[in-house]
C-alpha cells in the first residue's frame, strides 16, 4: 500500500536535490572545513557555498547565518543568547503562549534564573493583538519572541507589527520560523526583525540541522563552547552535508516560491471543502485566512484525535493529532489550549499538513478515508459511552 504523508510540520523528506548535493560531503569529498588539506577547503567552500544560498533566500547577508543542529538550537540560542549577551541590559522576556516547547522552556529556564517572563495570551483564532505586545513591553524588556506562523494551526503572528513596536522601543525580536520558512516568502532585509530560527527537515534538508539568522550588530552570548567555529557564535565542526542540504533545498525553495505554495494551498483548500462536506460539524482550528499554505488542524467532535490517527494510519495516512513534539502525551495541545477550545475540542483535533510532495492523488485519498475512519471512531465511542 503507498502511503500518503500529510504530516509535513512534523517533518519533510528531503528534496532530492538536497540529497544530491549531500551526497559527495559525506563520501568521498568529506572534509573538516577547519582543516588546512585539499579535503578541508573543499569542506569550507561548501559550507559557504550553503551560508549563501541560504542567506539568499531570507534576503540575508551570508554572516548573519549561524548554522546550528535545528531549530530547537537556533530558539535556544537565540534566547539564551540575547539574555546573556554582555551587553548591560534588563532581565525581562515577552512571548506568546503558543510557542513551540524550544521556546517556551527555553523561556522558562530563563525565568527560573531571575528573568522577568510575559506571556502574552491568544485569541480563539490563534491570533495575537498587537497592542498587548505595546502594553508588556517595559523600560527593562530586552526581548520579544514570537513565532512566524505555528505549527499546529498554521496560523500567522503579525510579525511586522510586532517587530515595528519593538524597534520603537529599541527592544530585540525574535521570530521562530521553522514552519514558515521556504512555505511564504521570508524578506529580512524589509522586516523589523533581529533573529529568525529555522529548522531542516521543516524545508526539506535533513533532520539535525538548522540556522539561526542574527542580524548584523546584534550580540549573542554563545551556547556551546569549544572551537571558533560560525565566527565564534556556534562551536562544534560544521555538518558539511546537512549544510549543503539546506543550501541546495533552500535554493528550490526560491525557485519554486511563487508557483508551488498556492498549489499546496489549492489542494490544502480542496482537503478541506472535502472534509466539511462530508463531515459537516468539522472545525477548522485557528485564523481560517491568515494561516500557512499547507496546513489543516481539524477537530471532528465526538471522535478523539489519538485514534483517528491510528485508524488512519493502518489505512496508509499520516497525520498528527495535535502536536507531533507532544505525541505519546494524551495531554490536550497546550496551542489549543492556550487558544481557549475547550479539552474535548482539543481532544478530538487532527493535524493535516502538506508538502513539496503533495499530490491531488493524495488529497483524494485522504477524502475517500477520513469520513469513513471518522464515523467508525465515533461509533465505537458511542458503544463504549452506551456499555
Ligand atoms: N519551532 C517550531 C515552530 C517547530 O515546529 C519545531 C519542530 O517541530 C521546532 C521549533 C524544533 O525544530 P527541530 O525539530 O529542528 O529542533
């Protein structure tokens, strides 16, 4: 049986240009980029060559690029970094109450050691209002985190808005964005923003890998220590073949940006109106506009996510149920949660989320499986609630 994968947030599978490109760095061109040998300059080069293109696609300067393992490194950095920059500063953080764990624990532990921690509420869609952003921020705010668009809902932060205000009050802004980066168009040079994390396997290049753009001036203190590596911000000898990955899936990215996102998006749509007419009292989590391309959180009342996603799953679907990072809790999704649906709501939600891959065969799939799966869930729920 082919399976259909549509659980993208969780991870994509490398491009195979990606894979291509990686491949001699990790066979017969491998080198350490540190190393003075034929091997090592051959390594540095593709390092840099990876620097670039990823750079290029965020409108960056390739030195504003600090590659790390993922983007839980990259929020980890960009956090701990900033609150224990050298510069004299305040001790006071803001973020949202939906943001990924790698934030919000980061965060956390920041605020066990003294920090000064907001978290600003979300609406029932997931949005944020920037005026709460304007209202937290306080004479000691160094920094303000809040992600590009979430993983679970897909829904939008107003990171312009938000990035404006800080710049106002000479506060730095962090954005997560893992889930949006080669998804919409992602232009540093023109936003108001300072660091910007992203993720790999999220783009299409390998699990393990990542970066975390740093605006050019702005001081972090580094995390690892070791080696001079990634101008003394990241120590560790570079991952040349998943640099070279995320170089070569960033330059598809690029190339794809206009055509391929409203195509994920045309059938993301067609997943849905599918999904409403057959199951009418299905609801769309989050912002029903102002959301990613390729995502779908879709609560079925009556039917709890976890075995949906088993049912589906023996039928050769992937989905998520809630978070993919929270799976084997049976805790409703703290995004939904903190979105203010109720427990049976967030009990009952599946995440669907396409990709590069995605195909309209695959979406027909998925719409001749889910209303069956769905009613057979329900109906055993009913039996054991009637026993
Ligand atoms: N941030 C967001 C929004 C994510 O969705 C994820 C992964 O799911 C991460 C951070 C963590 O990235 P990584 O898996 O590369 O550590």
């Amino acid at each position: 049986m082919t399976r259909v994968y549509l659980d993208h947030n969780a991870t994509t599978p490398p491009r195979p240009e990606a894979l291509e490109a990686a491949l001699p760095f990790l066979a017969e061109r491998s080198g350490n980029p540190s190393s003075a040998s034929l091997e090592g300059s051959g390594a540095r080069e593709a390092v840099e060559e990876g620097r670039e293109r990823l750079a290029a696609l965020l409108h960056a300067r390739p030195d504003e690029i600090v590659f790390t393992s993922g983007g839980t490194e990259s929020d980890n950095l960009a956090i701990r970094g900033v609150l224990e920059s050298p510069a004299p500063r305040g001790a006071h953080l803001i973020i949202t109450g939906v943001e990924h764990p790698a934030v919000r624990e980061a965060a956390l532990h920041a605020e066990r050691l003294g920090v000064r921690l907001t978290v600003l509420r979300v609406t029932s869609e997931g949005l944020i209002d920037p005026a709460q952003v304007e209202e937290a921020i306080a004479p000691d705010t160094v920094l303000v985190s809040a992600m590009f668009a979430n993983n679970e809902t897909g829904v939008f932060f107003p990171v312009e808005t938000i990035g404006a205000l800080c710049r106002e009050r000479g506060v730095l802004f962090h954005t997560d964005a893992v889930q949006a980066l080669a998804k919409v168009p992602i232009d540093v040079s023109a936003l108001p923003i300072d660091l910007l994390s992203l993720s790999g396997h999220k783009m299409g290049a390998f699990q393990g890998t990542g970066a975390l753009w740093v605006r050019r001036g702005v001081a972090i203190a580094r995390q690892m220590d070791g080696g001079g590596q990634e101008r003394r911000r990241r120590a560790g000898t570079e991952n040349v073949g998943g640099i070279v990955a995320l170089g070569a899936a960033a330059r598809v990215a690029e190339e794809e940006m206009e055509k391929r996102p409203p195509e994920i998006a045309a059938l993301r749509d067609r997943l849905w109106r599918g999904i409403r007419e057959a199951i009418p009292d299905a609801r769309l989590n989050g912002h029903p506009l102002r959301r990613l391309p390729n995502t779908l959180s879709v609560a079925f009342p009556g039917a709890a996510g976890e075995s949906v996603l088993v049912a589906l799953d023996l039928e050769g679907i992937a989905v998520s149920a809630g978070s993919a990072c929270a799976s084997g809790s049976v805790e409703p999704s703290p995004v939904l949660r903190a979105m203010g649906l109720d427990d049976a709501v967030a009990r009952s939600t599946i995440r669907l989320s396409l990709g590069w891959n995605s195909t309209g065969a695959d979406v027909d799939r998925a719409l001749e499986t889910i209303p069956r799966v769905v009613a057979r869930v329900r109906e055993g729920a009913a039996a054991v609630s009637a026993a």
